[in-house]
C-alpha cells in the first residue's frame, strides 16, 4: 500500500499474494519440522537431520535425512541373518546347476511299468486259471458216474442216463459262470495294480527331477529374503496458515477511509474560504453607491 501527499492509497495485489506465499512456505517448513520427532526404542534410533534443501519461489525450503540404527543387539541378530542367507546364495549356485541338469533331461517313462491293453486277454487267463482245478475235479467225476452208470447197465443217452448225468452238467455250468465273474473281477484288479505302480513310478521320477528346483528355492527363500526397514509414524503437528492478506487489506481500508475523510474536511474549508471571498467581493463592488460588475 502506498500513499503520497494529497494521493489515494493504493493496494499492490501481488505484494499481498506473494507475502501470504512466503507466510504458507514457512508454515509448511514449521509443519515438517514439527514431523521429523527423533525416536529412540530399545531396538534402534530414528533420527533426522537437515542436509540441504533448494530455493522455491525465493524460499529457500531445507531437506531432511532421516537415519535409522540398530541396536548393538539387534546388529548382531541382523549380522548373522544376513550372512546365513548370503551363505545359503552361495550355495544357491551349486543347487541351480544341479536344477539346470535336471531341467535340460527332458522325463522318459519308457521304463514305466505298462498297461495292459487288452482286457480280453486278462479276462480269459484269470478264466482259464480259475476253471482248470474244476473242471479237473468235474471230469473226474464225470468218469466216475459214468462207470457206475455202465455198471448198472443205463445205455448213454438213456433217459435214467442222462438224467444222472445233470448234476454234473449243472455244476460245471456253475462253475464256469463263478469263474466268468470272478476272472472280470481279477482283471479289473490286475488293471488297477497295474496303474498304480505305473503312477508311482511316475510320481518318483518327477520327484527326483523337480527336488533340485525344491531344494534351490528353499535356498533362495531362506532367511526371509531382503527386509525393507519400517518406521513408527511420527507426531503430525499442524501449524495452520497465517492469513496475511486480509490484515493488508484491513489496512488498506483504513488509509482510504481516512484519505476520504482529509479529503470531505478539505473540500469544506475550501468551500468557506470560497464564499468569504466572494462576501468581501460584493462589499467592494458597492463603494460610493457603485456597484461592481
């Protein structure tokens, strides 16, 4: 704001902007001081210190550093775990050479047990092996009956014969129906059997190939890996802005009232000094019963 003798006060907007950016730039440095609180725990300090800064809008605005240190204890535990971890890297590099041998052998299963590709053919040898001691038996029996049936003078194909003969025939039926049953049911188990041993022949030959990729990634997984440090949140202290424009203007204000005021007071005394003269004026003009125009 400015004024001269008999001139208006003026108001310089942009002396008022840029001292309320100063006043906000000083503020926001008390708040980030206020914020950089030192701590001390018993596992390690947090300190902060000024280590420069730059100008910002004719401010110059500092930068802090904070710094974070271990306790003597914890030092130690952090000395030891991460060298268990850098040792466990170390021997990462023999572990992926055994992984990249592993990998580079593609799996071969040619000596895989196989499996049986024809159920037909199980079928009938669990059959035949089920049906051999009974029709053994059966025939021998058969052999009997019919001697006897001979001894007692029944002619084959006689009606008393063949009439003694179907328990025999029924038997055999029987047993060659049990062992049609039974014989799928075997194959079925066979196949299964099969199968299984197949898979795990399987199972472990993938598990030998893929225990070196285990072993390295338990290597690489040791100790946790890299540990990002954390930090306790510090006190935020708000310090709110100065309002720097509005006493400006307050000011402002009151010089321009006062000019108006000098300014109405000026005006009336000039107005009576105005009508004095012009009385003294029409005085003189009627001497000697003159009059003055």
């Amino acid at each position: 704001m400015q004024s001269g003798a008999g001139s208006a006060p003026t108001f310089n907007a942009q002396q008022a902007a840029s001292d309320q950016s100063k006043s906000n730039v000083q503020t926001g440095i008390a708040n980030a001081t206020l914020g950089n609180t030192n701590q001390v725990t018993p596992y390690g300090n947090l300190t902060y210190a000024e280590t420069g800064g730059k100008d910002v809008g004719g401010n110059w605005v500092p930068s802090y550093t904070a710094t974070q240190t271990l306790s003597p204890e914890q030092q130690q535990i952090y000395n030891k775990t991460t060298g268990l971890q850098s040792g466990a890297l170390d021997t990462g590099a023999t572990a992926l050479q055994q992984v990249n041998n592993a990998v580079g052998t593609p799996l071969n299963f040619n000596n895989a047990p196989k499996l049986p590709t024809d159920q037909t053919q199980l079928k009938d040898e669990a059959y035949k092996a089920l049906t051999a001691r009974s029709n053994q038996d059966l025939d021998h029996q058969t052999e009997l009956q019919k001697s006897m049936l001979a001894n007692q003078g029944l002619a084959v194909g006689g009606e008393a014969y063949n009439n003694a003969m179907i328990p025999l025939e029924r038997a055999r039926v029987d047993a060659s129906n049990q062992a049609t049953i039974n014989s799928g049911n075997i194959a079925s188990q066979n196949l299964s059997q099969a199968q299984t041993l197949r898979n795990q022949y399987i199972n472990e030959a993938q598990t030998t190939r893929n225990q070196p990729i285990q072993d390295l990634t338990a290597l690489l997984g040791f100790g946790g890996g890299v540990q990002q440090p954390t930090y306790a949140t510090p006190t935020q202290a708000q310090i709110a802005n100065t309002d720097v424009v509005s006493p400006q203007i307050a000011a402002y204000q009151g010089q321009m009232n006062a000019y108006n005021q000098n300014m109405q007071s000026s005006n009336a005394a000039m107005g009576g000094l105005f009508g004095l003269g012009g009385s003294a004026l029409s005085a003189a003009g009627t001497v000697g019963g003159m009059a003055f125009l």
